[in-house]
C-alpha cells in the first residue's frame, strides 16, 4: 500500500514547519529558487513564524504544505499581485525526494490554483528556471505554457527563467 497524501493550507503555528521546508528544499535544489541556504539560514526563525501567521490568513497570499503519513514533505506558495496587473502566481514548489514518485507537486500546484480560482483569477503564472528542464517539463504537463516573457533569476543573475501561465476553467 502506498502511503497517502493530503495538502492543507498552512497553519498560523508551523513557522518551524515552514523553516524546515525552506531549508530542505534550498539543500536539495539551489538552483531551482529565488534565495539561496545561507540566505534562509540567516532568517530571524520569527520571521518564518510571522510568515506563517500571515500565510495562513491572507486573501492574496497562502502557503498549502503537503503530507505523507502526516508528516510534512513538501510545499508550495500562492499569491496575487498587488494591482494593476494582479496576476496570480504558484511559486516555490518543493516536494521531498523521496514522496516525488507519488505526485505530491502536481496535488501541490493543482490545490493552489484552485485556491487562486476561489479567489477570483482566471490564470496561473510559474517562473521557471530555464535550466531546470524537470520542472518545465513538469509545469507543461499540468496544462502551463511560456508566455515568452524571461528574466534574470533572482539569487543566479547568470541563468534565466521564463514565464509560464495556465488558463484555469472558471
């Protein structure tokens, strides 16, 4: 039997859970996000805390962590923009190596976007490291495509991302 998986939104109190993530998914996959370890290690942990409390309330921001066996192994942020372009955005998505095979990312991202959807957007951006073609790969499979749009990653300025937009049906 397969172990099971269920994502929920992040509670107010799991700032060390969201700490914990963080830094795994930064040790597994440097490449992959916007800040590096020493970046996230240097963090006040009461920051993660705050990042939590907000997390689990705001209408344009939420944290949706995912669960085998009750245990957390994986994460992923979703958030609008602030105006005037508000576009939604799925970012961030980590899921521990070792519950990837039971597509714990694609429960991820489907779960933010319905979330974004309930929160009244039509699409869903991802940046996706250009040289990161798992991800891509995984992104297209989940109905996402380039939209054309590329810039400098934010903490590995020599590599890009693209922009990727799905059409949700509303």
């Amino acid at each position: 039997m397969s172990p099971s998986l269920t994502v929920s939104r992040i509670a107010a109190h799991q700032g060390s859970v969201l700490r914990e993530l963080r830094t795994a998914s930064l040790r597994e996959a440097p490449y992959a996000f916007g800040e590096t370890l020493e970046d996230a290690l240097l963090v006040d942990p009461s920051l993660f805390d705050d990042t939590a409390a907000l997390h689990a309330k705001a209408p344009r921001l939420a944290t949706f962590l995912l669960y085998t066996e009750g245990h957390p192994c994986g994460l992923v942020h979703a958030y609008i923009e602030e105006a005037p372009s508000a576009r939604a955005f799925v970012s961030a998505l980590w899921v521990a190596p070792a519950v990837r095979h039971l597509r714990g990312g694609e429960l991820l991202v489907n779960v933010a976007s319905q979330w974004l959807v309930q929160q009244g957007v039509a699409e869903v951006h991802a940046w996706i490291s250009e040289e990161n073609r798992t991800a891509v790969r995984f992104y297209e499979r989940l109905g996402f495509g380039p939209t054309g749009d590329r810039r400098a990653m934010l903490s590995h300025e020599e590599e890009a991302e693209s922009l990727f937009v799905r059409h949700m049906h509303v």
